[in-house]
C-alpha cells in the first residue's frame, strides 16, 4: 500500500517548528511491503494536493484544536471523489475518541494511543470494520524501540536548527490540572536504557552528521538515578553533543551534581515545566507533585553559576487561584530573569478538553466560550483567556499575560543588546517575542 503521513500546519504561536516526531516515530513499525510518503504541512506549506496523488492510506496526526481541520482535509477529498482510506491518530484521538469522532465523522478509522501497534499490524486494523481503534490500555514498550524514519523528511532543515528528537523515555506519572501527558502516553512511565540511547545518538550523528539533539521525552527525571546514568555515559563517550530539553523537565530530583553531569554531557540548555509562583496553587490546584518555590529558583541559581541556560515555563488563570496568586506568578518570572534565567514564558491555562481542567471547568460552569471553541486551533491559541471564575473575569488573566510579555522582551533585549545587536534592535522596533 501507499501510505500518506500527514502533519497538519500548527496555527497557534509557534517560534520554532520542530520534526513530526509522532509520524517518524511510528513510520519504521509499518511493514516493508508499504511505501510511505510524509506530508509535513507545518514546512512545506498549507497544500491539498497531496490528497490526489493516488495514496491507499493517508493518516492524519493531530491535536484536539486541529481536528476540525482535519475534518475539512477528508471532506474536500471525499468531494473530490477521492476513495483513499483516511485515518486519525495523535493527541487529539487519543485524550478522547469520542470527541475526535464526533469532531471528525468523515474519517474512516480513528486510532487511540500508541501508534506502533497499529503500524505493525496496519493491514489486519483495516479488516476489522471498527471506526476506533484503541490501544491506551496497553502502552508500548521501549525496551526494543525503532529508529525514527528520519529518511522520510528534510532531515538537513531540523539538522541545521533545532536538531533531532530523541526519546529517552516515554509517558508520565504526575497529574497536572491542565495536562494532556498522562493522557496521550499514559500515567505508565517506560524508560529506555541508558546505553540504548547513547547508542542512538551516535548512530545519528554519524549517520546523519547531527550533533545537535533534544530530549523529546514527557518526564524525563522520573528516575533521578537513571537520569544521571544516561548524563554520565554520554559524557563518556566524548562525541561533543549540544543537547536540550525544551519542552519541560522536572526540577524535582535536579541539584548541583546532576546538573554537573547534564552539563558534561552537552546538555546545557533546558526548560524547567515550573508552572506557578505561588506555592499553594503548586500543591492545591495543580498538583505539581511536591515540586516547591524554593526548588525552581534553587534549580535556576545552580544552573546559572554552573554557565547554563535555564528557562521557565508558566501557567496562570487557573479555577481555584486568586489573581494575587496569578500575580506572584508574573513577579516570580521576572525575580527569576534577575536570578539568570534565560526566559521565563507565561500564559494562560487553555481547559482542553479531557484535562482534569476541563472536566472542573464544566462542572463548575467556568468556561467563559461556548465548549465547541476548544476545538478550533484559531480560536483556543490567542491570547484571549477561556476560563471565569468569582475571583477574576478573563480580561483579568489576559492583561497579566501581556505584562508578562512585556517583561519577557524586555529581559530577552537586555540580555542580547550586546551579543545580537541588529536583531536586538529588529526586536525592540517591532515589539513581539
């Protein structure tokens, strides 16, 4: 069969653009027998065509904002007399099938949780007849994972930017108000050995001349033990890796001699999933697993005097929290910049939908939009915030966001005026992050 992999365009803020790490994770489990094509609309552009070009399968990955997207893709081509059988997994599928179902009736198969398992047996899925496909109650296992297809895109774009995606670990043990993790890979935590991954950060370097990489785990610090291992036997092997996790680590098992090591490795960049300023909102409403104040600026000061580069990520406008709360959140970023942190992102908590928030927000009647606006990607990525509460209106919440903006370009100019100084100054004129 001709197989289509299909990554939509990400319509919400996005300064980066990272690999289709979902699709090239899952392309190698597809039998030899299938020829597989990627379809990467986020850099080739938002085109149709690939709907014509004669594919058996074309399978879409998508979040739950962009599932009405998808639902236009499949329609269009239906319209068009197209008979290819069209499939939709991804995050958008598995925090909830049935919304995806309901949000996408077009599509002649959804697929639920971890796609290897149905790659491998792809043929046989097709027979069955079934309109969802649900794998979350058996999480794949890592011990004999596959190299990422990295054949199947532009690999010399990622290459020469932001690096290859690299998973040391998958799923996610914590239960964060507003989180999808646990729900997409599951609340089963399944480590890759250490040596495996070392493994596979040689093979791509050499293979592809990458030295550049990213962690592309959910929670990569669950095991603090075998976190340090992994550090260690990277620095062991000398290969002069710069290495990051940019999509959050915890800072709960993360001290002087681990950073140490992250450091020796090459990991000197990373991203701490920090969350709120205030400590009650940590514990009480976000359940952020005895991650402290304290840590977060202990964690920050460390890898400042260590010569890395730590950043934060934030979340105000929760249900539960006071706008002084929300407020020594937006103070607590900005200590932070003071303290040597390279970035300190803050933004509005975004109820989607099979999250405890959302589940809260509707029971408490605190969704300030109509439901059915949490699916559109336009709408749920602007800055307008989406919840209510007796203690602050949305309007509340958004202009704390925009100080915390402002506060960011601010520091990011002060912190390169001297390093960048044309592109400082392209960023003071323009006044964007």
């Amino acid at each position: 069969m001709n197989i289509c992999l299909v990554r939509l365009k990400f319509d919400g803020e996005q300064k980066t653009v990272y690999p289709p790490m979902g699709l090239l994770t899952i392309a190698p489990y597809f039998s030899k027998e299938h020829k597989l094509f990627m379809a990467d609309l986020q850099t080739d552009g938002d085109r149709v065509g690939f709907l014509g070009n004669g594919f058996d399968v074309v399978l879409f990955s998508a979040f739950t904002s962009q599932l009405s997207t998808v639902q236009k893709h499949i329609a269009t081509a239906k319209e068009m007399g197209i008979t290819s059988k069209f499939i939709v997994g991804g995050p958008g599928v598995t925090s909830n099938p049935e919304y995806a179902k309901a949000l996408v009736p077009s599509a002649d198969l959804l697929v639920a949780g971890d796609g290897e398992y149905f790659a491998e047996g792809l043929a046989s899925f097709l027979a069955y007849g079934k309109d969802i496909i649900d794998f979350r109650q058996h999480p794949y296992l890592l011990e004999c994972k596959k190299l990422p297809s990295w054949d199947l895109v532009n690999y010399q774009r990622f290459r020469d930017t932001v690096g290859f995606g690299v998973e040391t670990s998958r799923g996610c043990c914590f239960n964060c108000v507003m989180c999808t993790a646990h729900m997409i890979h599951s609340k089963k935590w399944r480590p890759r050995k250490p040596e495996d991954v070392v493994w596979e950060l040689k093979y791509l370097k050499d293979r592809y001349g990458c030295k550049k990489f990213y962690f592309a785990d959910d929670n990569a610090t669950v095991d603090p033990n075998r976190w340090f291992e992994l550090m260690q036997k990277i620095a062991a092997k000398k290969l002069g890796l710069d290495l990051s996790v940019p999509e959050g680590i915890q800072a709960h098992h993360l001290d002087y001699d681990t950073l140490k090591a992250m450091k020796e490795a090459g990991l000197t960049r990373f991203t701490i999933g920090a969350e709120s300023g205030n400590q009650r909102v940590l514990d009480e409403v976000i359940n952020k697993g005895g991650l402290t104040v304290d840590k977060i600026e202990e964690v920050v000061r460390l890898a400042k005097s260590l010569g890395m580069k730590a950043s934060c990520f934030f979340v105000i406008g929760f249900i539960g929290e006071t706008l002084e709360e929300a407020k020594q959140t937006v103070d607590f970023a900005e200590k932070l910049r003071h303290y040597g942190a390279e970035n300190c992102t803050v933004r509005n908590a975004i109820p989607m939908p099979g999250t405890r928030l959302f589940s809260i927000a509707k029971e408490m009647g605190c969704l300030a939009v109509p439901e059915e606006k949490l699916f559109d990607s336009n709408f749920v990525h602007t800055s307008q915030h989406l919840l209510k509460t007796s203690e602050w209106n949305p309007e509340d919440i958004s202009r704390l966001v925009v100080t915390a903006k402002e506060q960011e370009r601010r520091h990011i100019i002060q912190s390169n005026i001297f390093v960048h100084p044309r592109a400082t100054l392209k960023l003071a004129l323009n006044r964007k992050l």
